[in-house]
C-alpha cells in the first residue's frame, strides 16, 4: 500500500498513524495510542536570535521519512507486527507491505494531528480557538505553545494584549504554571520549610504544592522565588511531576550528548536527557542546550505544552 504524504509541510504537533488491515487497526490499542497510533514527535529544530529554538517548514519527503522512522521505532519489540509489516520511503511518498497477505484484504495509512481533527496540520489558532486571547507579541514559533496552553487556563498574558514571550520566567510563576498544567484546584495552604517564602505571597500555595509532592527542595532552606528559573531546573520540576503523578514519559527520539553537557549539573542530567528522548527539550543547531540560561515565557511555554502533549 502507498500513500503520498501532501499538504504536511506546516505540522507543528504530535502526529498519529495508524495502519489499518480490513478497516481494523494493525497495532494493538494496549500498546499503542489512540485507538492502535503510533506517534510522531513532527519537529525538527533550528536556532533562532532568542537563543531557543524554532521549527522550519517540513518537506513532504522530511515528514514521509519522519513516518517511516517513528513505524520502524514503534514496532522494533513487537516481533509478529516487525516481522510482517515493513514501512519505506520513496520521496514523500511512505510504502507499507505485508509480507504475508492474505486474498483480497485491503490495507490503508490514516495519519492525523494531536489533538484529533482530522487532518494533521496545525495552523495558528483563531479568536475562538483561545477563547479570543490573542496577543500581539506572539507572532512566532511560540504560537501554538502559547496558545496550546492558554486554551486550557495554564498560562496567561501578562496583559491582555500582551504575552511578552522573551519576559524571563521567575521560579515561582513556572511552579504556578506546573500546578495549573497539573488541574491542581486548591494548591498547598501556603506552609513550606523555605525561610523565604511567606505564607501570605501569592505564589506560596504553589510552592507549598511543588514542596509536598516532592517536587522542589529549595537551597539551603530557600526556593528563591524571584530568581529567574533557568531550563536544567524546568526540566527537574517536569520529570519530578511526572514521576510523581505516574505519568510515563515516551521516548521518542535518539537520545544525543549535548556539546556542554558539562555545564549540565549533575542533579539535572538525568532529567534533561529523558526529556530531551521525548522531544520537550532540545540542543541548537551546535548541539548546545544551555541549561543555566535563564528561560523565557516562550520557552517555558514550549516544554510544558510538549510535555502535556507527548504524555497526553
């Protein structure tokens, strides 16, 4: 069965496919997503003047590559689905054959967007969208980022017409955005062991939260809430989340070693790195990460939308 992939060169989300035998899935649903999808991490990265990353436009043949790898990932422990079904590229097309059909059955390729609509591109989100929030200063990379989360009352903008995402995120207000990405309604009742947050500040039912389901400890007794968080420590909050919450991070992608890897401490290696398997983090085009930077509200945007996404 051949499918030409047309029309993909603009995704910017997870993307599901799902091989289908007589209109039934291939891939069983106990270990595949979505109903038997496999999924595919759809971002390829370059360096942008902010010091982040951004995604460039996709080729039809980049994307049928990208779906002929993530097949061949997806089914490599599964020996009776390996060994019977392979998938190929040729140009932007993708190439799927069993190799013990049977008489008269029909094969089909359905690939869609996260979260399903039908089609697997993403485009910037309208007014209705995100409940008419858009702001001015988003016109970026960070759009579906920022709107991802806005659309479901994580983050906000700083007004109402502006986002301001290159504004650096303090420690305290990523603890607020992890508490709102978590559903947490009534965060901690503001009593934490760090000898710098009060009580009555606002931020300090959510500190009390991050402290409580172990996913602060402070330094020296203090969490520093205004100081500016920097990316190694977003990616420690993330993995202690999810570890905490039971929630399974994927791996998606090749796992590499970040040029300064070195500059990486060594609390925050293991983090960084599952992360960067999954696709939420990622190294510029000189396989730098930078994981002392302070991180900006575009970027604190972008990891916690991936992350939300890929372990959905």
């Amino acid at each position: 069965m051949t499918k030409q992939v047309t029309h993909r060169a603009n995704v910017r989300s997870m993307v599901y496919v799902r091989l289908m035998k007589d209109g039934e899935s291939v891939l069983p649903e106990s270990s595949f997503d979505h109903e038997g999808s496999y999924v595919i991490h759809a971002h390829a990265f370059i360096e942008t003047a902010s010091g982040d990353t951004m995604i460039p436009e996709l080729t039809e043949a980049d994307y049928a590559k990208l779906i002929a790898e993530g097949f061949e990932t997806s089914v490599k422990n599964l020996p009776d689905i390996a060994s019977r079904y392979t998938m190929t590229q040729d140009g932007d097309k993708i190439i799927l054959t069993d190799h013990s059909p049977e008489d008269g059955e029909t094969l089909d390729i359905q690939i869609y967007a996260w979260p399903y609509d039908g089609s697997v591109v993403s485009d910037a989100p309208s007014g209705d969208d995100t409940d008419g929030a858009l702001f001015e200063d988003v016109t970026g990379w960070e759009k579906e980022y920022v709107y991802y989360l806005v659309d479901r009352g994580i983050v906000q903008g700083r007004t109402e017409t502006l986002f301001e995402p290159l504004a650096n995120v303090t420690r305290a207000e990523f603890v607020k955005m992890l508490a709102a990405a978590a559903g947490t309604k009534t965060p901690g009742d503001g009593e934490t062991p760090f000898s710098d947050v009060s009580p009555d500040a606002w931020y300090a039912p959510y500190v009390a939260w991050a402290y409580e389901n172990g996913l602060v400890n402070g330094f020296g007794g203090k969490f520093s809430p205004s100081d500016n968080i920097t990316k190694q420590d977003m990616a420690v909050m993330l993995q202690r989340y999810a570890q905490t919450a039971g929630i399974q991070i994927p791996d998606m992608e090749a796992g590499v070693t970040f040029d300064d890897d070195a500059a990486i401490s060594s609390y925050a290696k293991e983090a960084v790195y599952e992360l960067q398997k999954a696709g939420i983090v990622s190294g510029d085009i000189n396989g730098r990460f930078y994981p002392k930077s302070s991180a900006t509200r575009a970027q604190a945007a972008k990891m916690l939308a991936v992350f939300l996404q890929v372990t959905g």
